[in-house]
C-alpha cells in the first residue's frame, strides 16, 4: 500500500488501507469538505503510465458517477495525486458476496432478493449505455442493512491484465484484459469463471452479456459452487462454451431454475432480453401467488428444458409475469391493484400474438407468428401445455362464438401490423376451409346468438356494419376490437379520430345506431372487452405505452385504471367465469448490420429503441443512428444521437436530438431537435469543436430528410411551412438565409432522401408515396417507372444505380433491397435483407449500405408476447 494514514491526497485525508489488488488500492479517507468519511481508490501505477488508459479511466468513471441508483455503488469524484489518477465513492459497510458465500449458501428468498437487486443496478446501467463486463461476487458487496451494491461499473474493461497476487490467490476470480490503453478488436474481457460466451470468443459484447453473468452468480448462490468450474480459465472457458451447468439442488424450485437456466443460455437471443425483465422476473418469484387456485411451487429434479422453451421466457411467463407485479415497482394511479393475480401461460414460443379467444368449452383459441413463420391459428386444451395449430396457416384469428366457430382474416394485406386488412372468413373451431364473407375487413366479433359485426372499409372510410352490409357507424378515421355485448343488443368498439393510429376512444352503438362516447381519448388503445355481467367495459392502453387496464362503466360513464403493468400489455377476451385473457410485450427497435455476404450479424442497438438510423461513415466503420429508450422519465423520452463502430464497440453520445445525415469528413453530425415541433436544426462535432445552429425560419423539418451533398459544401433537406401545407425540398443554409426550394412537387412528410454522390440528383418520396428523383440543377422531377408496394429509396451506388427496398413478402422480417435504373425502372441487383433471428421480427424500417456497398445495416422493430390465462384480477 502506497499511501499512508494522514497523506492528503487532494481534499481527501487517508485514514487507513482498506485493500488491494491488481487494477488499484483502496483507502478509508475522509472529506474535508463534506465531513464524510469515503472510499478513495487509487489506481495501480503499472497501470497510471499509460495516458489513452488514464483518458479512457476518467471518462468512464465519470460515466458511472452519472448513474444514480440504490444498487450502483455511487462515485463522487474523479482527479489525480502526483500523476496517478484516483476516484471516490460513497464508503460501504458490510462485507463481499464472495465472502458470504464462503460461509455457506443464502436461504433461497434471500438469493433471489439479492439477485433482483444486482438486476436492477445493472438494469439501470444499460439504460444510460453502460454495459459492466465483470459481473461475480467479488464485485458485489452486501451491505449492513442489506442493500446489494455492484462495484467498479465501467472500470473493468480499462484495466490492464496486471495481477499481483496475494498469498493464496484464485486466478479464476481475477479479472482478465487486454494490456495496453485500448481495447484491441476480438480481446477478452472479464473473468473466467463468470463470463459470458461471447466473451470468452472476444466478441463485440452488449449488455446480455451481464446477464449471462449474474445468472452464474445467481447459481452459485443457489448451488453453493461455481456454474463453471475449471482448475485453469482455459477448463473453465471450455465449459462456457460447450457445458451445461450441473443440476440444481432438489430444493430449488423449478420455476427458480428455469429463471437460472433462461440466463445461461449460449446464445445472447435465447437470454433475457433486458436486466429489467430479469429483474422483474426475480421479483415475482419472491411474491406469493395471489391465487388460491395456483398450487405452491414443488421442488422436484428436473431436465434441461427444450432450447425452445429457455428461449421462450424471454418474453414469457417468468419475464412478463414479473410486470403485473407492477404495484410493486410502478407509481400506480389511486386505486390500481398492487396484487398479483393467478397467472398461467398459455404460450412458450418466439413470437408475436395477435388475436385470442375463450372457447365455450374452456379452451383457448389463438393466432400467433412463431420464429418468423408465417401467423396461424392454434387451439390450446385446457389443462395441456402445448397448442396444437389448426391447419389455418396465414389466417388471422378475429373472434369466437358461442357455438365454437371462428372468424378469421384471410389474404392479408398487412399481415405485420395492428391494423389488419384482409378478407372475412368463417371457420369451425375443428379446421376446415374457411368460407369467405367481406372483402376489406378489419375486426369482426360474434353476437351471442350468432351474428356477425365488421370492422371494414369502404369508399375510402371505415364502417361498422351488423350484420355485414347494414352499417351502424362510419368515420373518417379507424374503427377497431369491435365487441358484442353480453346481452347483444350493444356493441362497443374503439374509435381512432386517425385511421392507423393507435390513439382511440371507447365507443358503444346500439343495433339501432345509436352511439354514445364512453371514454375519453386515450394516445394508445389495444384491447376491448366487456365484463360477464355486461356493466363494465375493461380496456387496455395507455399514455406513452399500452400498460394499463382501465374499466369504464355503461352506468355512468366513470372510468378508473386498475392496474399498471410494467411491460406493454394487451386485453384480448374475458370469460363468463371472470378468467382474463391478456398478452404481455417485450418490444424494441433493434440495429443489426451484416456484411454483404450475410455470414455473420453484430447487433449494434445501443437501447431498447433505436430509430431512426442514419448513416454509416464514409471509410464504412461508423454508423450514425438514433436511441431512445422507452423508459418514461416524468412523461418523457430521453432522444441521443450515437456514432457507434460497426465492430460493436461502446457507442459515442453526440447529444440530443434525431440522427439525420454525417458529413463526408466525419467532423460533423446533423441532428434534429423537437421539443414542440421539429424546427431545431444542428451540426453536432463529432470531435472537438461547438454545436453549429443551421435556420430554419420557421420551417418544420422531416425526419430522415437531410442530406449533405457529396462534396459537403451543400446541404438540402424535406421541410414544410405550417401554414402552406405539404413538404417541399429546399437548400438549406447556415449563414442565416432562408431554406430555398429547389422543386415544387409535394414530397411525403416520412422523408427517405437521398442524394447522388455527383450531387446532382434527390431520390424521395412524393405526396402519393412514390419514388421520384428530383434533378438538383433543373428542379424537373421524373417518377421512377418501378412502383411496387410500399417503395422507399435507400441511396445512390456508386456503381450507378438507385438502391430501394420494397416492402416484405414473408414474416421474419425480411426486405427485397434492389439496386434499379432510376429511367427505366430496371431492377440491376437483388438481395434479401432482414435479421438472422426471424421470431418477432417485423419489416425493416430503416436500411443504409457502406459507400463500397459491403456492409449493410437495418433497423426493426421486435415484438416478442406471451399469453396468459389470468384468474383473481379485480378492479
């Protein structure tokens, strides 16, 4: 130990050693300023003369002192003593998990709840980029009033692989890194016995990679040994990579285990997505059920479940069922539940859910896409685990009779999303062919006697028609989840004021069309469903997300939320005997980029929401996106823009705002800012250097509509006056001048532009949704003659030609990119671009290729659900 008691090591006076070890000592110190007594962590100094290394230390330990949460350890400063550099944190009281696991195995409630709490640290972590790398008990500490706190988030990966040993010392607990300043591309970081496989590869890590970790502490905790033992890290790093942890003891209970196993599964995909879905996870089965009719938990010798069934619980019973514990967690409104009801899962696959019903006889019926193939129907029997299909392969399920027989949605148009348009058919629940009925049909529900109610669309508006053909409503907006009454004089249905918006309202129309407006306007509506006795109509929604279940009564109109979840949540059907049907959501924008080959993916999301993505550099090895996060902070949504390498390396925060175009140096970064509306207009540095403000006027701009020209002297982006209506391109300018617009055609206010690297030509999107390019010099504008469904532009090859995609054929996510002669429409190259994971995926959003058209990077949205049978829920 360097330091001595009563050196001062700037306002910090040494008291006494506390420890040491290879990356740094520490030291009881006491503030000066504050009074407090700290910890003061001096770094090594083999480590303290290399100055990248000490650049890198300090900014990530001013990263980690940014993080504020009850399960961090807290850093209260950063600075150095004669050129070594230290750091403060709040001082801790208590002892190691390494060193309490020494004595023996905590009881299970008390592993679980130490596990949930290093969950949600880590949770908290990812949420602001911070991935830790070096997740094992020694990093853990358990303080005297039994707080669990993770320690030296950040720090691991900047250590140096210097270890100085200490008596009896275990290589397998020390941390193993790089040497030098930087971390080297394929270098292995962390710590033998508890890495991840992807890190025992060398792989680009993200934050999945601490989950891998905490669920080998979490077994360790719950086993008494290591998931991984090896008498070398090389034995250990073997079983990572090819074996499976031995069993459990017979005392911990299955549904324990499964949590266990779900964490340590090889792949990253077949993971807990998120630490906050392991969190929650963890924290229901700390809960008693509050069923009486769920049977305790036995614990009994079990198998390894099937791979698909691990994968499953990603977004199923265990992650999503840890959400309805959301009293526990969430703010919830005066007089929502705080109780878990009974909870039993009906589906275990990959996937998406998007329609599901009570059968009379108890069963439940249901249409699901499952690991990127294409949505069919499948009947689960009552008191079986496994749902068999139909034989309805691209069928929607709409809903249910009292006789058992379906109606369902055939010849979809847009089978991907919510809104569904396709052709009314009717089926028996035993398969068949289904007999079609309407064209353009949306929803539809059956009467208790039989009849049918349609949501559709004619002549341009949506109606409401019962039987089919008689309308009993029409608008100029959307009509969704249309719902017989018990009764069946009445049907409820949601109101969208917006056609293919999720903002709705609760409406009810007697047979004769009489309506009447039973809830306010809620920005989200997913479900619908009365209640057995026909007095109440219970709803899911919410405000930034559908995460609440609210009843309105056909009384007096007064609505009340009663329950808040903390994942998103879907009302699908109630039985007469008051069981619930309601699908949970794991659902998140991902980033994948791939080489044109399609041999290997990086996933490059930085958050749970990345979009829009901009661009990739010109020398192809940054990309420039988006991230969000759909966490809501006081009713708001933190928006970055990132640079992140495409090696999957830690991702760059330029600052706030929407990502739009780099420039050709790189310098610089534009960025969309909307607080009200989108009229903040900047150029961020990517290096050193000061925000560049760019007028607009007045202008309101478009996202994904800002361009630079190739030689970066020119700057054009799709923005719209307010008060004159359609979106127009114009040269922007930063000297303070007003945009100029170079073409009159009205242009689509979703944006795609693109601009040739001569600078002579804009490829966009007209009013109509059409791929038009716009010459720069003349202002004329010419539509490209291939139109398919849904084309949008993607960038100009320098081998000539026009990149668009056009919208997916097939689930999985998968897009037809095609490189096309703007004059003739000539397709001149095909690929077929989506995820190597197809379960949940959607099309791509978002598609941007490297200048020498080798890489490719997309952007999708992935929506994993889970459905539940729920019993004992009350408002």
């Amino acid at each position: 130990m360097r330091l001595r008691p009563g050196l001062w090591v700037g306002p910090y006076e040494v008291l006494a050693p506390l420890g040491a070890g290879g990356m740094a000592e520490v030291y009881r110190a006491r503030d000066s300023r504050l009074g407090r007594e700290i910890a003061l962590k001096v770094v090594n100094e083999v480590l303290s003369g290399d100055s990248e290394l000490v650049r890198r230390f300090e900014q990530e330990a001013r990263l980690a002192g940014s993080l504020n949460h009850p399960n961090l350890v807290s850093v209260y400063d950063f600075g150095e003593h004669e050129g070594t550099p230290y750091f403060v944190t709040e001082l801790l009281e208590g002892e190691s998990l390494r060193h309490r696991l020494a004595r023996g195995r905590p009881r299970l409630g008390t592993a679980l709840d130490w596990a949930s709490q290093m969950a949600a640290g880590l949770a908290a972590a990812h949420a602001r980029g911070v991935i830790h790398r070096d997740v094992k008990p020694d990093n853990v500490f358990l303080t005297a009033d039994g707080k669990v706190k993770l320690l030296d988030f950040g720090i691991a990966k900047l250590t140096a692989a210097v270890v100085a040993p200490v008596g009896h010392h275990d290589l397998m607990e020390d941390t193993v890194t790089p040497t030098g300043g930087a971390t080297a591309t394929g270098a292995v970081l962390g710590t033998p016995g508890y890495m991840s496989p992807e890190q025992v590869r060398g792989e680009p890590l993200d934050a999945r990679t601490d989950i891998f970790s905490l669920g080998a502490v979490l077994y360790e905790m719950l086993c008494g040994h290591r998931a991984f033992p090896g008498a070398t890290p090389v034995e250990s790093g073997y079983g990572i990579l090819h074996a499976d942890p031995e069993p459990l003891p017979p005392d911990v209970p299955p549904a324990v285990a499964q949590v266990v196993q779900h964490c340590l599964q090889k792949e990253p995909a077949r993971r807990f997505q998120s630490a906050s879905d392991l969190a929650f996870a963890l924290e229901v089965l700390r809960t008693p059920m509050g069923s009486a009719s769920q049977p305790p938990l036995e614990p009994r010798r079990r198998r390894r479940p099937a791979r698909w069934i691990v994968g499953a619980l990603a977004a199923g019973a265990l992650v999503v069922a840890g959400a309805f514990a959301a009293g526990m967690h969430a703010r919830p409104a005066p007089g929502t539940s705080s109780l878990l009801p009974g909870m039993e899962p009906v589906t275990f696959r990959l996937g998406t859910i998007h329609g599901a019903r009570f059968l009379p006889d108890g069963r439940v019926v249901f249409s699901a896409a499952f690991e990127g193939l294409p949505e069919e129907v499948f009947i689960r029997p009552s008191g079986s685990p496994i749902a068999q299909p139909l034989g309805l392969p691209s069928v929607r399920l709409l809903a249910a009779s009292s006789t058992g027989e379906l109606a369902v949605l055939t010849r979809q148009s847009e089978p991907f999303g919510q809104f569904p348009r396709g052709t009314l058919a009717r089926v028996p629940s035993v398969g068949g062919v289904p007999r079609e009925l309407t064209e353009n049909s949306k929803f539809a529900d059956w009467s208790p006697r039989g009849e049918l109610v349609v949501a559709r669309a004619v002549g341009g508006k949506e109606v409401l028609e019962s039987p089919p053909g008689r309308t009993l409503f029409r608008t100029e907006g959307g009509i969704s989840h249309p719902r017989f009454s018990p009764s069946g004089d009445r049907i409820a249905f949601l109101h969208h004021p917006q056609a293919e918006d999720t903002m709705a309202e609760v409406l009810v129309v007697d047979l004769e069309g009489r309506t009447r407006t039973l809830s306010r306007r809620w920005p989200v509506l997913t479900g619908l469903a009365w209640t057995p006795d026909g007095g109440e109509l219970w709803f899911s929604g919410g405000t930034n997300r559908p995460d609440t279940l609210s009843a309105v009564s056909l009384a007096d109109g007064r609505s009340r939320e009663f329950h808040r979840s903390l994942s998103e949540l879907k009302l699908h059907d109630i039985a007469p005997d008051g069981r619930v049907l309601i699908s949970t959501q794991l659902a998140r924008v991902e980033i994948v980029s791939s080489s044109g080959t399609g041999e290997r993916e990086t996933v490059l999301s930085w958050t749970d929401w990345n979009d829009p993505l901009a661009e990739i550099s010109a020398d192809g090895k940054v990309l420039f996106s988006t991230s969000q996060t759909t966490a809501e902070a006081e009713g708001s949504q933190p928006v970055w823009v990132v640079l992140r390498a495409l090696d999957g390396s830690p991702a760059q925060i330029l600052g706030d705002g929407f990502a739009l175009d780099l420039s050709p140096d790189g310098r610089w970064a534009l960025a969309l800012r909307c607080p009200a509306r989108c009229t903040e207009l900047t150029a961020l540095p990517t290096g050193a250097g000061q925000p560049r403000a760019i007028p607009l006027h007045g202008m309101e701009m478009v996202l994904r509509a800002a361009r630079w020209t190739g030689d970066g002297r020119a700057l054009l982006g799709i923005a719209r006056d307010p008060a004159k209506g359609p979106a127009h391109l114009y040269r922007l300018a930063e000297d303070g001048s007003p945009p100029a617009r170079v073409s009159d055609v009205p242009l689509s206010p979703f944006g795609y532009l693109q601009l040739s690297p001569d600078g002579r030509w804009a490829a966009a999107l007209d009013d109509q949704h059409r791929v038009v390019v716009i010459s720069l010099e003349r202002g004329t504008t010419e539509v490209l003659p291939r139109q398919s469904k849904d084309p949008v532009p993607r960038g100009w090859s320098p081998r000539g030609g026009l990149w668009i995609t056009e919208a997916a054929p097939t689930a999985g996510g998968r897009t037809r990119l095609l490189r096309v002669e703007p004059r003739t429409g000539a397709v001149l190259e095909e690929r077929s671009v989506g995820p190597a994971d197809p379960a949940g995926a959607g099309p791509l959003q978002d598609v941007v290729l490297s200048r020498n058209e080798k890489t490719v990077a997309f952007e999708f949205a992935r929506n994993l659900d889970t459905l539940f049978i729920v019993r004992g829920l009350r408002p």
